[in-house]
C-alpha cells in the first residue's frame, strides 16, 4: 500500500513535496476536491471499489462536459477517458488540457504541479509554510450556492507599476478614468499591461497581464496570469467575473447584467455608461453556475445577456448555427434562475472576433437593442 512517505513529519515543507510525491500520496477525496476546485459538479465517488467518475471534462468545455465517460483510478492513479480521448491522463495532464479548452492557457507542467499540490488537503494540513494559503478556504463558503472565497494577494504589488495609459487601448477607447478605476497598470519591466481582478468584495484575486510581445503572444496567447518571480498571480477564473466589485452599483440599479468575453468590454461599457455600467467579463468563452450565482443571488440580477465575441462571418451558416447553439443551450441551464437573451449580429456590425463593445457605443446599442431571449 502506498502511504504518503514522511507526511507525518512536522518539519515537512510543501514546497519540497516533490512530483512523484504528489503522485503516490493522492487520495480519491484529493481527487474530488481538485475536480470540484476547477468547478466539475457531477462527482460520483466509489470508495470501496476506489473509482471516480465524473463528466468528460478532458475534451469538452465545462459546461459542455455532460457524458459521465471520465473515471479515476485509484489504483493506477490516472485518469481514463473512455470517449473521445480514449486514453489515460495523470492529473497534471487533466489540468492541462482543462486550462487550455476553458481558458486558452497554455499551462506548463511546474504549474500544474503547483495547482494539484493546493489540492492535497492532506499534505496542506501539515505544511509549516507560514506564507501558504490555500488557492481557496474550502471552509469560506460564502454562499448557499458554495462559491469559494480566492486567495487573496496583497494589493500593495499594484503600487509597484507603473501609472501608463498604454496608446493602444486609449486608442480602442478606454478612457484614462476608466483605466484608474480598473487599476490598469503597466509594467515596463515585461512590456504588459497589468489587469487586476478583484472579487465582489474588493479583495485582489488575481492579476492578468495582456502582453505586448509578439513572440510571447506566439506562445501563450495575448492574456495570462502575471508572473512576477516565483509568484503566479492566478487564480481560478471559474469562481469570479471581472468587473464584479467595480460594477456592483450598476448591476444591484439594473438588476441585470451582461456578461461579456474579456477584460477590455468590461472597460468600454464602463466608459458607455460610467455609474450605470452592468458588464462583467468571464475571460473565456464559457460561464458556468457560479457566474450566474454571482449575479443573481448576490446582486438580485433577474435578466442576463450574453455579448459573447463575434465568431462567425455570415451569421445564417453552419458556424454561426453552431456557435448560437452552444450560447443558447448554456443560457438554457440557468433559465430558472433569471431570464437570458443574447447578441447576435444581424446586420454585420462587427468585424468577426470583435467583441460587441468594439465598435463603439451606437454599435453596441443597436445590438443590444436586437438581442435575442430566450425563452
Ligand atoms: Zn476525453
């Protein structure tokens, strides 16, 4: 039997944990909680016969993930995907491909050994790292719906960059007012425009950067966490919507909310519609129910609209049928909870990838104007 090598030693740091450790030590409830961590909600576990399963998060976007075809082993301590994959994955490799399909990062394999370690209950309990937290206090659920609270990081960091209002987006039309409001910094250091994300409490949870490097660009697309020496300033993107704290007043006056792609729509609305702006952004292409929790029980939202990026050209074909399908049947999850409709561009206002707020404030009125309920 494996058991977890000198676990019990007081004097055992976390950070000397090694990967194979990691690997031999983890238990089925690990397992559990580091699918629950990155927002699976559908977790059958079979103790006795030392099984998991859960839905096929490997291949499918969360919440496109349905078909319970993905199982752990304890025994061999992998998983197996018995659908499309048709393979077995550690569970580094399973946060890999999960990042890369639910938030376009490209994770490299010390991240990820970083990410399934905070899942270790068991190793955390008897870290004496004093800096440590977890990525979230399992035991801070704030809501009834079982939202974690994040880590918080210390905001002092943001007064170490710099106050530019990079030309590009005063360019897009982000206002330096607007930038100040969202803490938008610059670091020249890494040549990136620093976007911190913070919960709905106003506590900092995360730092994303937009780089202005082609060959960074190249490799990791244009957004990802902030590094900044051994720190990472990531955080579970599934659990919070940015622009949640600085658009509260506007979302609570409305009682409703948009929930856009990116950081940037979020700061064009605020610049459209200052006090009264009501956009917070996912940073990916899928919400889930912790989102919409968010909004409704938190802010009393009753009606939410998808202005998801244009990611079609002709908006009858069989993309943009696809791509509409895929909104509709992910509004349709939460329609008991408030009432949803989305944009979809008619009459090719947008260029495509364009996000609604692009073109402007007419633009964005116009689609609004049109968008589609659900019903
Ligand atoms: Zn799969």
């Amino acid at each position: 039997m494996i058991t977890s090598l000198s676990l019990q030693d007081p004097e055992l740091d976390y950070i000397g944990v090694s990967k194979r450790d990691i690997f031999n030590s983890i238990t089925l409830e690990d397992v559990k909680f580091f699918l629950e961590s990155l927002g699976v909600d559908q977790i059958i576990v079979n103790n006795e016969k030392g099984y998991l399963v859960c839905p096929t998060i490997c291949h499918n976007p969360l919440e496109e993930a349905e078909s319970m075809k993905l199982y752990w082993y304890q025994q061999n301590k992998s998983f197996h995907c018995y659908t499309e994959c048709n393979e077995n994955m550690t569970i580094f490799k399973l946060y890999q491909k999960f990042m890369w399909i639910n938030s376009n990062l490209n994770i490299s394999d010390e991240e990820a050994e970083e990410y399934v370690k905070k899942c270790l209950k068991h190793i955390n309990t008897v870290s004496t790292t004093k800096n440590y937290s977890y990525l979230y206090d399992i035991d801070k659920y704030r809501y009834s719906n079982n939202i974690p609270q994040l880590e918080e990081y210390p905001k002092k960091i943001l007064t170490y960059f710099t106050k530019y209002y990079h030309p590009t987006w005063l360019r897009e039309g982000i206002t330096r007012e607007v930038m100040d409001k969202f803490n938008i910094g610059f670091s020249i250091a890494q040549n990136k425009i620093i976007i911190p994300h913070f919960d709905i409490d106003n506590r900092l949870v995360g730092i994303r950067a937009r780089t202005l490097n082609p060959e960074e660009i190249e490799e990791f697309g244009k957004y990802r966490p902030l590094q900044i020496g051994d720190i990472m300033y990531t955080h579970p993107l599934q659990f919070n919507l940015y622009g949640i704290y600085e658009h509260a007043a506007g979302i609570r006056t409305r009682r409703s909310a948009i929930i856009a792609e990116g950081e940037k729509s979020v700061l064009l609305d605020s610049v459209y519609y200052g006090k009264y702006a009501n956009t917070v952004a996912c940073c990916g292409s899928n919400f889930n129910k912790y989102h919409i929790s968010l909004l409704t029980d938190y802010l009393g939202v009753n009606e939410i609209t998808v202005a998801f990026d244009k990611e079609y050209t002709n908006c009858w074909d069989e993309k943009a049928t696809k791509y509409r399908n895929k909104i509709e049947s992910m509004c349709k999850k939460y329609t008991n909870l408030a009432s949803f409709s989305y944009i979809w561009d008619y009459n090719n206002l947008l260029k495509e990838k364009d996000s609604p707020f692009d073109r402007g404030k007419e633009v964005f009125e116009q689609l609004y104007k049109t968008r589609v309920k659900i019903r």
